[in-house]
C-alpha cells in the first residue's frame, strides 16, 4: 500500500511523541492469546475480540483484505476461492530511519510453519491454496479448521480479520447439497459471540436491501452495535443510481456505520494493476462524483484501515476487564490441578519420576473405586466395583438368559 495512503493509527489518540499508539500495544496481546487458544482446540472457553468479515460470495471480500495490506496474496477465482476461515493479523513494523518502508520488511508468517518468512507474497497465495486443499480437499469443499496469517509491513494498521467463506446459494464441484447452511452455520458460530465485531461486505450493484452480509449480521447482531457495514464496486452500479442514503445509514442503521470502497476489477488484476494506483484511482472517484464528494473523507480503503483500528481498539477496552478476570480464574484453576501433581523437577529423571508418581496415584485412585474405599462415591447410586457386579449379575445375566 502506498506510504502516503494509510495515515499512522497515532494519528487517532492524541499521545505523546514517543508513546506507542494504544493499538500497537492491545491488539498484538490480544493476537498472541488466539494463537495459544488456537492450538488449545475447542478445550477453550474464553472469547477473545476480533473481527468477521462475512458477504456473499464475490461480494469484494478478497479485494477489500489485499487493499487493507496493500499486496495481492489471497486466491482468486470465479467461484468460491475462500474456503477455509482465514484468520489475518495485520502488525505494523517500524520505517527506516529515512522514512520509506523496505521491501525486506513486508513479510508473512503462518502459524502452522513456525518461523519460516515469507518475503514473496505470491508464495503467501500458494501456502494457502495448498494448506485449504489439504483440508476441504481439491474440489469446492470447505472445511471450518483455521489458517492463521501474520503479515508484518510498516503499510498497515494492527487490526486482526478473520476472512468467512462466502454466502453462496447453489452447491459445485465435491459440495454438499446444504452448502448454503453449512457456511452459515460456521459464520454465525463467529459472529454470535459478543466479543466478535462484524464487517459486513455487500456489493453496490446488488440490491443492497436483500445483503446476505448484512441479514446474517442482523440475526447475530439485532441492534447493530457491533457491525460495520462495508459497501463494495460503488463503481459499477447503474446509472443513475448511487448508495449516498446507504453510506448515511438512512436505509439500515448501523451503530458503527458504513464505508464505500471502490474495487479493482477483474480486468486491472490481469494487467497488474497496483494497488497503490487503484487507491489513487479509488480517492479521485470519490472526490470527483458530486453525490460523494461531501462524504469523501469518511469513504476509501484508508478510511477503512484507520476504523476497523480505532474499533478494534475500544472493543478490546471494553471486553479487556471481563477478559482477564476469565483468564485470571482459568489460571487459577489450572495453577490447583498443577500442585496437585506435586514439585515439578526440570530434569529427565525428576520428570519421569513424576509421571510415575501420577500414574501411581490414579492407580490407587481406581482400585480405591472398585474396592469401594473412594470417599468420593456417590451414596445415591451404585458405583465402582458395586457397578460392575450389578451389570454382571442382573443385566448382563438377564440378557444372556
């Protein structure tokens, strides 16, 4: 993205000079905590804030993502191209001294390839071409197991998105016949969690009164507090025509409010057209159409960034109190399960005394239960070895008889 294009997230508080913005300091904790949740699996508990992007299928999700980094990495396609949650955490990296930014320092990690970089964004495309093959399969399928993708560039502003497969309405290729409730299903899944903010992306030269983005995120979302509404191709509709009421939130109000981009087509992607220049484009339209002119500055893919950062920011003041307390009990009740096993020793032979200490300890724990010894049996139902002689001597005989 182009240097000039996306003001520093500095610019919102005011701080001192040398104080970090409040962003670049909460949202890369908040990232470090789902990547540790993330290889817990579903054994978590706790919601942690983030950003859904939901839309229909080729409603301009792609386009609006590799706009907010500024390099083209995402799969492209006619048909449904995002088929796996892409989770997309974008940090801000320090300039050089003289202000420009290095094309050494834009860079992707995945969390499943811990510490390899990748300097080549198209290599960023192919590992997640590849890594969605391998778990929704080489057809249409789709899978809702995770892909986790840092990207680090001085051009971006520290916001985290998770990019949802596309609404889509008829099943291709290897799908299943209730596609449609599938994706659904894994969309609401995000999005019904308080703690999660929802961009929803609706393309300009659809009926934006029947936005599939924007009736999902109302059954999640009821009085719109926590969805922004994004309008895409505002460059294609038809004459005579324009979103300016939408963009006001005089059709469907949006506590958060809506921001118009202008897409690249399909056509600027195959003559490489860059991004910096489809932003330069993006900002003329907008400035030069008399219906948008006055409403200029609060429309544009920058306009975007700096947004989703400032909201991300107050979500994550807000829900932080509730957050640590659930972690702060977690880690208690860990810390309890933890003495129990006793001191913990550093070496091989103290660890592999350990384990024998705890696998003595269940032992006796389970004779204790079928000899009946345990004083943690139950006095309202047979248990233990009690158990086991009622199923061998009244069902089991029963059964064969």
């Amino acid at each position: 993205m182009a240097d000039e294009s996306l003001p520093s997230p500095a610019a919102a508080p005011p701080t001192s000079s040398n104080a970090p913005p409040l962003g670049h300091s909460v949202i890369p904790i908040v990232n470090k905590l789902q990547d540790i949740f993330a290889q817990l699996g579903s054994s978590s508990t706790i919601e942690l804030p983030q950003v859904a992007v939901v839309g229909s299928q080729s409603s301009g999700k792609s386009s609006v993502l590799e706009a907010l980094v500024g390099r083209d990495f995402l799969p492209r396609g006619s048909d449904i191209c995002t088929r796996r949650p892409l989770v997309l955490q974008l940090l801000q990296t320090k300039r050089k001294a003289d202000g420009t930014a290095g094309a050494d320092e834009e860079y992707g990690e995945f969390l499943h390839l811990p510490g390899k970089r990748f300097y080549n964004f198209n290599d960023i495309r192919r590992e997640i071409q590849a890594e969605t093959d391998k778990e929704a399969g080489g057809n249409k399928g789709v899978s809702d197991k995770q892909i986790r993708l840092k990207i680090f560039s001085p051009n971006v502003l520290d916001i985290t998105l998770v990019d949802l497969p596309g609404i889509t309405k008829v099943p291709v290729g290897d799908q299943p016949s209730d596609i449609e409730a599938r994706i659904r299903t894994m969309i609401m899944s995000y999005i019904k969690l308080p703690s999660c903010l929802i961009l929803a992306v609706t393309p300009a030269n659809a009926d934006l009164a029947n936005s599939d983005a924007l009736q999902i995120a109302g059954n999640a979302d009821p009085d719109g507090y926590r969805t922004i509404g994004v309008i895409t191709k505002l460059d294609i509709m038809d004459r005579g025509t324009d979103a300016r009421n939408f963009l006001l939130g005089k059709v469907i109000p949006l506590r958060l409010g809506y921001i118009g981009v202008v897409n690249r087509s399909q056509e600027d992607i195959m003559l490489n057209r860059t991004i910096k220049d489809a932003l330069v484009a993006e900002e003329k339209f907008f400035r030069s159409r008399p219906v948008y002119s006055d409403i200029a500055d609060r429309c544009g893919v920058p306009q975007l960034a700096k947004k989703l950062n400032q909201i991300l920011v107050q979500h994550i003041k807000t829900v932080l109190p509730g957050l640590k307390s659930r972690i702060s009990a977690a880690l208690v009740s860990v810390a309890k399960e933890h003495a129990s096993f006793g001191e913990i020793i550093e070496s091989k032979a103290g660890l592999s005394a350990l384990l024998l200490n705890i696998l003595a300890k269940y032992s006796e724990a389970f004779s204790s239960l079928i000899e009946g010894k345990n004083e943690e049996m139950s006095t309202s139902e047979l248990s233990g070895g009690a158990r086991i002689h009622y199923i061998f001597q009244s069902i089991f005989v029963k059964s064969l008889e």
